[in-house]
C-alpha cells in the first residue's frame, strides 16, 4: 500500500497514468515524447510505477509496451475512500431516486368532513377493534396501525381474508402510507392507498388516495364509499353502524 501511495505522489508518474488510461500498451518512446525529461527520468518513474504494480510492462520483440493495472487503485478505493464516502454517496443516490422519480397521480381519491376530535379519528383509523365497529364487509380486523412493517388484515363476516393492509409509512395523526393487499375477486393484485389528516376549524378533513389497483378489481371506490360512511356515522354519533353492500342484506 506503501508503494501505491509513493507513485501517485509524484506529478510525472500521474502524468504517464493518465496517457496509459487513454492510450494503453504505449512504448517508452512514447511516453517519452509526452514528458518534459530524459528517456532515463521516464524509465526510472516506470519503474517505481511497476514496482507498486500500477503499470505491467510486456517485452514484444524489440520493444516493451506499458500496461495500466488499476486492481491496486481499486484497493486503495476500497480499504480507503470507498468507507468514508458510501454513506453520503448512498444518502445522494437515495435523493436522486426520490428526484427523478415521477410524479403520479392517485387512481381514485375522496375525502370527506367529520365532526370529531383529531384523536378520535386517529384511533378510529388506526386501532383494528375500533375499524371492526364501522367497516362494511368486516366484522373482525386484526392487527394496528403503529409503525413501518405492521399488518392489518380484515377478515369477511363469514371468515375469509378479505383484505390486508401493510404500512409503508406513517407520520402519526398526519399520513398513513399502505400497501393494499386484496384477497377477493381472484385479482390479489398489491396496489398502495395513502390516508392524509387535516384538522379544519369545524373538526378533521379525512382524504384517502388510491394508487395503481387494477382496473379488474371492481368496487374500489364504493367499497371506499361506504368505509368512509361508517367511519363518518361511527364517530359523529358514537354508534356503530356498517353500510353493507346491498346484496349482503
């Protein structure tokens, strides 16, 4: 690592790098027409270069050719700059990503107005035996919404999953980002729906977008219909009440 570090600290012996990387397998009358010095001070760089195997010189015939070697740049990289710039190399290639990533829009979205207290909503949202109280099609829902990776599944009255909800991402009584997992109908197509909370001075502003489901998946939007209904009735009058889809009556 020593001789790596020598070689490269010399202008002359950067010089003949740089010219073997354009231009590989040069003779030493080559290089030497490139360099400010004597053929003597060109073969001695060469050969502290060769020495720390930056360069591998070939005898063909009557001449020897230079060759760049980069495996031992590739390991001062590795042992030395590679450590300390990873982390903010990863943390811009995270931010290019985020950048250039386009923008879309939500397949479906609806909010509605609730009268009700920003915790009131949260809970009602967010806790699985309160969701069981007002969703339409599921008497019983497993599970919470608290953190990144927790799973709520809503299971059909007559038992089946229906449905299960991964969270992505979530800012607590602000957004709630989930992977929406549907297990009805044959399509198990994923699909993501994001909940965003907005306080208003008359109570709480609920909007949910729904992105990427698949158009064989029917029903999104009056299923969405009738979860807002019975979210909105459950928290204004404090009873629990399902709007169930008509052919379940």
């Amino acid at each position: 690592m020593d001789s790596i570090f020598k070689a490269l600290n010399d202008p002359a012996r950067r010089a003949l790098l740089d010219s073997l990387r354009k231009k590989d397998g040069q003779t030493l009358t080559e290089l030497e027409d490139q360099l400010d010095m004597t053929r003597f001070g060109v073969m001695k760089h060469l050969r502290v270069l060769e020495d720390a195997h930056l360069v591998v010189p070939k005898k063909v015939g009557r001449f020897k050719h230079h060759y760049l070697n980069a495996l031992p740049l590739q390991e001062v990289i590795d042992r030395w700059i590679d450590p300390f710039l990873k982390p903010q190399a990863q943390a811009l290639t995270a931010l290019k990503t985020a950048l250039e990533k386009p923008v879309t829009k939500p397949d479906f979205m609806m909010s509605t107005f609730i009268n009700c207290t920003h915790d009131a909503l949260w809970d009602a949202l967010t806790r699985g035996e309160l969701i069981s109280q007002y969703h339409f099609a599921c008497s019983r829902v497993t599970g919470d919404y608290a953190k990144p990776g927790d799973v709520v599944d809503f299971h059909f009255d007559h038992g089946g999953l229906m449905l299960s909800n991964k969270v992505i991402a979530i800012e607590p009584k602000t957004r709630i980002e989930m992977a929406f997992e549907p297990h009805w109908g044959g399509d198990e197509t994923a699909s993501r729906c994001v909940y965003l909370l907005e306080p208003t001075a008359s109570g709480m502003k609920l909007t949910v977008e729904h992105y990427d489901f698949s158009a064989a998946q029917t029903g999104i939007g009056e299923g969405w219909a009738r979860y807002l209904s019975g979210l909105k009735t459950y928290l204004e009058t404090g009873t629990a009440h399902r709007f169930f889809p008509e052919m379940a009556q």
